[in-house]
C-alpha cells in the first residue's frame, strides 16, 4: 500500500493511489469517532490520526492536502456533532441545518489544519511540529463566540485517569498533543520503512515510547495523592429530576415540573444535607420573580436549613433576561446570582440580529433571547467556600473554568439540562469534559443535571459518585 501511495510515483500516474488516500483520511475520521462516547474506543485514538497524516504526506498538492482535511473533518464531525441534530425535535428542519453547518464550520479547521501540515510534513522536525500544529487548531475551535470544544481528541482519554493527569499543567489539549504526536510518529515510522530508513524509525519509535512512558508515570505518581476537601463533613444533595424536555417548555406543567423538585427534596431531608441543589433552568418561569414559586421555595429551603443552588432564568427588565444560577441561605435570603456569561451562539441568543433575524420573523424563533452576564467581581460563596459557577456548555470550556479557579474558587460547579439531546452521546461527553476540568485545575467538580449526568468528581479525574442517565433520583454525597 505504501508503494502505491509514494507521491513520488503519484506524479507519475498512478492508478488507485488517489482512492486509497480517500480511504485512508475516511477511516481515520471513523476510528477518532468512534474513540468517542457512546462507543468509547478510546485505544483508537492513539493511532486514529495516523492514516490522516499519511494521506497528507502523499497528497499531490497543498490543494489536495486541504481537500482531504475538509472530507476527514465533514466525516468526522457528521459523526460526532450527530446529538446536535436531535434538536430538530423541537425545531424541524432548523436542527438539521444548523447540524450540518456546525460540521462544516469545524470542518473548515481541519482543511486549513491540512494546508499548513502539508508544508512541514517532510521536514526534519515534523514529529514534533505537526503534532504542535493539530493541537493548535483543535484550540482555535475552541475560541471565541462561536467557539466549540467538540471532538478535541484529548477528551476520548477522559477515563484513563493514568494518562490525563498531564491536564494539570498542559489542560485538555496536552493530551491531544501526546495522541497526535504518537500518529505522527507512526506515520514517520511507516514512511521510514519504506524507505528503507529502518534505523532512524527505530529511534523516532524509541522517542515516542519514552515520551508515553513518562506520561504514564507522571499520572502514577499523580494518582498516589489523596486531596482535602474545602467541603469535608458537608453533606450535599444533587437533584435529578429527569423532565423530558418538552415538559419543561410547557407553561401548563410549571407547577407540577416545580413539585417534582420539590417532592425529591423533602425525600432527603432526613440526612440533612448541607447544601442542596437543582439543576439549570429547574421550571420554565422566573422562579425568584414568580411570587407563588418563590413562596413555596422559601419555605422548602427554611425547612431545610440547607444551602439551595437553584437555576432559573432571572429578568431585569424586558431586553435583560439572563439564565442564571441564584444562592439561597438556610434563612431562604437570596445571597448571590451568577449569570451565564458564554451563551450558545444560534441557541441563547442570534448572532449577527440586525441582519438575521428578519429573516426567521414569523418562525418565532429568537423573538426573545439571554443576554450576556457580566464578569463576577467575587465568587458565590457558602460558608467560606467559594464555588466556581458554570452552566451548560460553560464547563467545556477549559480557559472559562481555570478563570474560575484564578478567582479563588474551592470548588467548580455546572448546573445543566441536557435533556435537548435525549439519550444520545452529549451527556456522556458533557461529563467528560467535567472530568478534565477537575484535573486541569485540581478542584472537585460537581454536575448538577436534569437528566443526567449527575455527578461528583475529584481534582484527580476519579468519579466518585454519578447518577444513572435518564433516572428520576437525588444524588446523596459527604465529603
């Protein structure tokens, strides 16, 4: 295969070669997908990027190079972008298209990722460089507005708790560049011995192999700590209450989406847990706004005597609506709000308003939208305990969440619903993510979800608790 692949003898018309180059960046988007949840592979991703970087190798041109990252990235992210189509449950023919065009966006990475690999592929230092390079655009994606941390490579690790302790210095993407750089030095290796190079390969193989030997014995004598908790002897209840979606979005189930909550509370009164709390956007109303909720919720929180973390959307006035997370005290004193500060460009709000969105009026679409929470001066804090807030896709961002931690915050928390997603892979690969940035910044994390997952993470990546996905329950945990 190797022979037929040579871009040398490509050039002089060789039949096949450009197939086989097709199947090859193909199935390398196919194995790093399936390296993924729900499938989990996660061994594919040490060698999932390797058949990519030999189509790049002997690509044509630059522009076949390029064409090639457009078509691993299309496979790819149709693949694990898939949960983002299930929104078409709520908004037809808008979920698939906005599916798609997240594929293509990200898509558009990969393609420039390959343009640039394609200059530095053959020279002497490519075993380091274009591993540096994949990691750098698998960052890019994940800044700005429209930045998504989908289908970083690194996050397929998050359960090999030995090889993901590097995130503590180096974050998600440290580990990205250990499986990039394992690819690409099975791609030297497979081009070294063909031509004939054996020694040199040998010793580039060498490399990697200390290179991931040192990985693993850093997480071993990472894994040998036993951290304090800033919570030790507190007692917290994380609850599920499992609302499918379109329950929630109905304004005639507010009340009895309310009374679930509450029912599973007062079921765990009895061990009196310290600090309870609910997940984002626990009814569809403005609980701390709505005279007859809060009412009911003062006198649950004074009942109690518990700490409440309760999300809600809160409005200040018509154009300031924000979706929130609001403290309560044993007293049921409103003590502190945090408010979403990352929204989801085309879900929480409509970028680009003046000119879009006369196009979507009478879809009812974005007839209101969140507005963007300002910068927390100081931390929520309970008890001394300063709690770093995130809800939803807040917490897979790893630079938002080690923001946090600059600010002095004890411990991370993300309330969500992922209950837009049914039971598809993006509750799985939302704790993931919550897995690294218990790591990245060596602090317990706490995930509190409508449908799952639930969960309690130490700052070494060990899940110490979680809930089942799709199940009513609260989540009962001592430090």
């Amino acid at each position: 295969m190797i022979e037929i692949l040579d871009h040398r003898k490509l050039n002089g018309g060789k039949q096949g070669s450009l197939a086989v180059n097709i199947v090859l960046v193909i199935a390398s988007a196919l194995l790093s997908a399936l390296a993924f949840p729900k499938f989990n592979l996660h061994y594919l991703a040490w060698f999932s990027l390797a058949p990519l970087f030999l189509a790049i190798y002997f690509a044509f041109s630059k522009r076949q190079a390029a064409i090639f990252g457009l078509l691993w990235g299309l496979v790819f992210f149709l693949t694990n972008l898939f949960w983002v189509s299930y929104l078409a449950n709520f908004v037809g023919f808008w979920g698939y298209f906005g599916y798609f065009c997240l594929a293509l966006y990200e898509a558009v990475f990969i393609l420039v990722f390959c343009l640039f690999a394609k200059v530095i592929i053959e020279k002497p230092f490519a075993l380091l460089s274009v591993p540096l390079l994949w990691t750098c655009f698998e960052w890019l994606r994940g800044v700005g507005p429209f930045g998504v941390s989908a289908g970083v490579i690194g996050y397929t690790q998050s359960h090999q708790l030995l090889v993901i302790q590097i995130a503590s210095f180096s974050t998600v993407y440290g580990v990205s560049l250990v499986l990039a750089f394992v690819g690409m030095a099975i791609t030297e290796f497979i081009v070294s011995w063909h031509t004939k190079k054996l020694l040199f390969a040998s010793g580039k193989m060498v490399l990697t192999g200390a290179v991931v030997l040192l990985v693993f014995l850093y997480g071993q004598a990472q894994l040998q700590q036993r951290p304090l908790s800033p919570l030790a002897g507190k007692t917290i209840a994380i609850v599920q209450p499992n609302i499918e979606q379109r329950a929630k979005l109905d304004t005639n189930k507010v009340y009895s989406t309310f009374r679930t909550h509450e029912k599973l509370t007062r079921g765990v009164l009895p061990v009196r847990p310290d600090i309870v709390i609910w997940p984002e956007s626990c009814v569809f109303s403005y609980l701390v706004q709505n005279q007859l909720l809060l009412k009911r919720m003062r006198d649950l929180v004074r009942d109690s005597g518990s700490y409440f973390i309760v999300g809600t959307p809160y409005h200040e006035s018509r154009d300031r609506i924000y979706n929130s997370m609001v403290f309560f005290s044993p007293s049921a004193e409103v003590t502190a709000r945090y408010d979403k500060q990352q929204l989801v460009p085309f879900g929480e709000y409509l970028p680009f308003r003046p000119l879009l969105y006369p196009l979507l009026q009478g879809t009812g679409f974005f007839a209101s939208e969140f507005s963007q929470g300002e910068r927390a001066r100081e931390l929520p804090s309970i008890e001394g305990v300063n709690i770093g807030p995130a809800i939803c896709f807040e917490s897979t961002l790893p630079f938002l969440m080690k923001e946090r931690a600059r600010q002095g915050a004890d411990i991370l928390l993300t309330i969500t619903n992922d209950a837009w997603f049914f039971d598809s892979s993006a509750p799985f690969e939302h704790i993931d993510n919550g897995i690294f940035r218990a790591v990245e910044n060596r602090k317990y994390f706490i995930q509190c979800a409508n449908t799952g997952i639930s969960a309690v993470i130490d700052p070494y990546g060990r899940v110490l608790t979680s809930s089942e996905m799709g199940k009513e329950q609260v989540v009962v945990f001592e430090f």
